[in-house]
C-alpha cells in the first residue's frame, strides 16, 4: 500500500517546529528528544501556577487600593476580603488558565473578561440588596483597576510565552495521525500559526514504517508508526498529544479505542476538524442519549453584537480623529507641497452588500496615477486579483514613508464615522477585483469593509491572494467584539514594525 511517504535519504530529522523555522532543524539524539519531551509536558502545569499566583496578587492589590482609596467602612471591607479570595478561584472556574487556550487566540481574554463581569455583577445585585455593602466608588475602582491589570498581565504573559514558543520551547509534543495529504495540511496550518502550541516529533501513517519521511513544503517529518501502533510510538516519544487529521482506518471506533489507550500516557487526543473557518466560540457539543452531537451557531449579520460594534466604531473614530488632528493638519501640507494634486485621494470602493462607497486616503500617488496603471501591468507582483507593484514609480516622496506606516489611511477614520466602514473588517475591495470574485468569495461583503483586519495585521502583499480570501472570509463568519480588540491592537504593533506595507 502507498502512503506517499518516501523513503529518507542521508539523515533523520527529529523533531519539527515549522516552516518559520527551518533554520532551527538540527540532529538530536533520541535520548535528547525524549528529554525535551518530558519537560515540555510539564509546562504548561508551571505556567498555570504561574498565572494563578500573578492572579492572586493583582486582585490584592485592587482590592487593597479599594481599601485605602475607596476609604472602605467595616462592611465594605469585608466584601473587599470576599472579592479577594472568590475572584483568583472565578478565574479558574471560567478555565482561563487552560493549557488550550494559553497564547493564541482571544479566547483566553474573553475568559478573563467572563469571569470577572460575571463575578461582580452578582456583586453588584448583592449591593443593591444590602445598603452600604459595596459603595459605587469602591465597586468601580477594584473593578476597573483590576480588570486592566489582569489583562495587561495576560498581554505581557502572553507575550513572553509566544518569544519562548519561536526559540521551540514551552511546546508540547505532537504526533500527527492521518492520511498523507490531512498530514500535511494540519503540519501547515501549525507551522503557520505565530502561537501554536505543538511541537511536530513526527507523523503516523497508515502503513507507515519506520525510516520513511513525509515531505512537507521542502521539509520531511520522519514516519514514526503505523496507525496500528500509535499508544507504543506515544510512549516511546514521551509526545504530549496526538492529533488526529483527518479519517483513519477504523473509523470512530479507532479513535475512540486510541482515546482510551492514551489514557495510561497522560497524552491528550485533539481532532482537527473538517469544518474550515469555524471557529471555536461557535462549536457547542450536545449530548443526546450517548451521541455527542457538535453544534455549530450560525453567523449573525445583525443584532445587539453588531450595534456595540458600531458604538465602537462611532466612539473611537471620533476621538482618534479629535486626538489626530494635529497630525492630519501636517500630513495635509506635506502632501499639498510635495507634489502637485489634491490633498485627498477619493476612490471608489464596495463595501457591505456590494454598495460602492467613496474611500479616503491621503494622495500617495502622482496626479496621473491612475492613467500609468497600464504601462505597469507586466509589473504586477500583486496577490491573485490585487494590483501591487514594490517600488512602483508612482509613488511620491511623502508617500513612500506615509503607505509604509499606514499614514495615508488615516482619512479613512471620516468613512468609518459616515458609516461605511468600520474599524476592523475585511479588506475595502475595488469594483474590478470584485468582479473576478469566485462565488464564495463574496462572503467578504456582508460585513463593512475595515480599516486594519485580519489581513492587514497577518503581512498584508505578503500574502498570497488565497490567504487573503481566507482570512477575511474566516473575520466575517467569526469576528468579536473581543477580536476586534486585538486586531486594534495588532495593527498598532503592525504600524510600528511594518510588514507587507508598499
């Protein structure tokens, strides 16, 4: 039986962290990989302690500055003891410091965040009920101080975690089990991920043997087992989980069976789904008499989620253009006094629903830029249907430093206050490249396009035209009041360490 393996040449590589880091792969010693893997499991477990710990020690604080700034009576106080000691344990009740959720994804914020507004609503119920238990200020102090701190702890945490994660530690070892071709697509999407969890030791195949390699964009994981064999090769490896990518021989019952054999190993089993672009707030299981049914919501378009993002979007639209002005004001006479032509650029873009909009941007361009696109069309190094030229000619002076730190888009905080684009959304797309949309593809249209999104903050021209399309298409059916927050967030760090940006 083929399993599109090949035979390794010359030397083993093993261990695998991604295509990112190529540079990294080296030759170990089994005895070496077996080390790392034992005390890559034990991480997580630290890191949790960690968190708990730096928890504890935030809510003190708030609580103590509620104490001493709140000028707390002997009744307050004693609530202030009581949010002490519940609200480090609400953390952990709401699982925000599972290892699932630890450095990737907004899922771990949103955690926080559920944890501490539900804990202090009851609170603030319990307030009304009894006088002078919990005054306003002091409600609002610990609340509020609180809050911030454990999520700047997060965002710091977090960061710290991802740096270890580049540099192949903090990771837990992986297995990947599955047809060739569901291999190789699970590989690709960790590798492609900045925060992913998993370190790759090597695959399992059906058929597979030992000394075989799976090519893998330019790379070959070692064949580890076959499927018949996976409980021994975990034990071997000392892997910390193994994935599932796709159908295997056996069906549910193999999988079931494998669950219960990795039981005695402390490995976890994850299966990766076939459902592309569904994120994991949407899946819900339902069990039915033993049948564990996965329920997947369906995208909403309208409603109360989409009302607080246009509150948002009203909000801080109109206070980064108050706080901007200045700068609009000199980026204005810079743009009128290096080249002859308007200030504003004006071009026609389709947002939500395909209804075409005026877009603005500070001129970036010569006068007659539009005119030239022609003569540069062999030129074209865009993505699939995006034009994109580096080094185009027709950039001026001032546009070259302006479109490298998104400069030029600031204006467009006028279309978001109009109501024609939001803060976050899908990329703006001009009428011609909607018109060589596939079907599919005209998903993007039923949110407002975005000023930053998923695809501005993941590389921008960098990315293939498929990456694109996915990204945006994955923003409209999943986006978040949460999410958007992070992207904002993103795109800051983006505007100061560009990338993709011509």
């Amino acid at each position: 039986m083929s399993v599109g393996a090949e035979q390794e040449v010359g030397r083993s590589i093993p261990s695998w962290r991604g295509l990112r880091l190529r540079s990294a792969l080296r030759l170990e010693s089994s005895s070496t990989r077996i080390a790392r893997s034992v005390r890559a499991q034990a991480w997580a477990k630290r890191y949790a302690l960690y968190l708990r710990g730096a928890d504890s020690v935030i809510v003190l604080a708030a609580v103590t500055a509620g104490l001493v700034l709140g000028e707390a009576g002997p009744r307050t106080a004693i609530a202030l003891v009581l949010i002490a000691a519940v609200w480090p344990v609400t953390l952990g009740v709401y699982g925000s410091r599972d290892a699932s959720v630890l450095g990737i994804g907004a899922e771990e914020y949103r955690r926080v965040v559920a944890a501490s507004t539900h804990l202090f609503a009851v609170l603030a119920i319990a307030a009304l009920i009894v006088s002078d238990w919990l005054p306003v200020r002091v409600f609002a102090l610990v609340f509020g101080t609180g809050l911030v701190a454990l999520l700047g702890t997060r965002w710091g945490s977090r960061r710290w975690l991802n740096r270890q994660r580049q540099m192949g530690l903090y990771l837990t070892p992986a297995i990947v089990v599955g047809e060739p071709e569901d291999v190789r697509y699970v590989v690709r999407r960790i590798a492609a991920s900045d925060g992913a969890p998993y370190n790759v030791l090597g695959v399992v195949l059906p058929g597979g043997r030992r000394g075989q390699s799976l090519a893998v964009e330019g790379n070959r994981l070692p064949v580890l087992s076959s499927t018949d064999d996976v409980a021994r090769t975990v034990a071997l490896k000392k892997a910390g989980a193994v994935i599932i990518a796709g159908p295997v021989p056996g069906g549910n019952q193999y999988v079931r069976e494998l669950g219960w054999n990795l039981e005695q190993y402390d490995a976890e089993l994850v299966l990766a789904s076939s459902l592309t672009n569904v994120a994991g707030p949407r899946i819900h299981w339902r069990p039915v008499q033993g049948l564990p049914l996965m329920e997947v919501d369906l995208p909403h378009y309208s409603g109360a989620k989409h009302v607080v993002k246009r509150a948002m979007d009203i909000v801080l639209a109109a206070a980064a253009l108050a706080a901007l002005s200045p700068v609009l004001l000199v980026l204005a006479l810079i743009v009128h006094f290096d080249s002859p032509g308007p200030v504003l650029f004006r071009q026609e873009r389709i947002g939500k629903d395909g209804r075409p909009f005026p877009m603005l941007k500070f001129r970036s361009m010569v006068q007659d830029a539009e005119a030239r696109l022609a003569a540069l069309a062999e030129a074209n190094q865009g993505a699939g249907v995006l034009f994109k030229v580096k080094d185009d000619p027709r950039i001026t002076r001032c546009g070259r430093w302006m479109r490298r730190f998104s400069l030029d888009e600031l204006p467009q905080f006028v279309n978001v206050l109009k109501g024609d684009m939001s803060l976050v959304g899908p990329r703006p797309p001009l009428a011609r490249e909607v018109g060589e949309y596939e079907h599919y593809t005209h998903r993007r249209m039923l949110l407002k396009p975005g000023i930053t999104g998923l695809w501005q903050v993941s590389g921008r021209s960098d990315l293939d035209w498929d990456d694109s399309v996915r990204l945006d298409l994955y923003y409209v059916e999943n986006w978040s009041i949460m999410g958007d927050l992070m992207i904002l967030w993103r795109t800051f760090r983006a505007v100061l360490a560009p990338v993709g940006a011509y």
